[in-house]
C-alpha cells in the first residue's frame, strides 16, 4: 500500500458550492457561464458526484477567483494499493 493524495469529491463539491455563494453566483449563472443546457452537471459537482473537467476547473478557478487548488479538496492520507 502506497500514500497517494486522492480528491475527497464530497468536500470538493461543498467546496464549489461555497465558494460560488461567496462570489455570489447562482448555478444559473454558472450554467450560463459554461454554456450547459441543464444546470445537472453543476449540481453533480456540488453534491460530490461528478468533478468538473480539466478545461472546467480552470474556467471555474478563474470565475470564482480562486486558485484551482482552493477549490479541490485532497485528502493526503488515502491508501492505494499499486498493481505491479
């Protein structure tokens, strides 16, 4: 077993949720910003069930004026096992 630091989604998504009322935006606005049909992706992300994509996080980072790493809770003391 290896230490290896894994993103806690759940925290990630409370995460994007807080900081988006922090900037005071609503998942509309950030519907809008990204240009989705629905407003389910956004949700996903904040419930934890899905992270936004590479190219997403960094549109996020930059709406909410944050750093990528403010926005991704990583868990340093997660076990992965490594398949040789």
């Amino acid at each position: 077993m290896v230490n290896l630091p894994v993103i806690d989604m759940v925290r990630t998504g409370q995460n994007i949720g807080r900081l988006r009322k922090q900037a005071g935006l609503s998942v509309k606005d950030l519907q809008d910003i990204f240009g989705f049909a629905t407003p389910q992706a956004i949700y996903k992300w904040q419930q934890g069930a899905a992270l936004p994509t590479v190219d997403n996080l960094v549109v996020l980072a930059a709406v909410l004026q944050v750093r990528m790493d403010d926005i991704l809770v990583v868990d340093t003391a997660a076990q992965v096992k490594i398949s040789a």
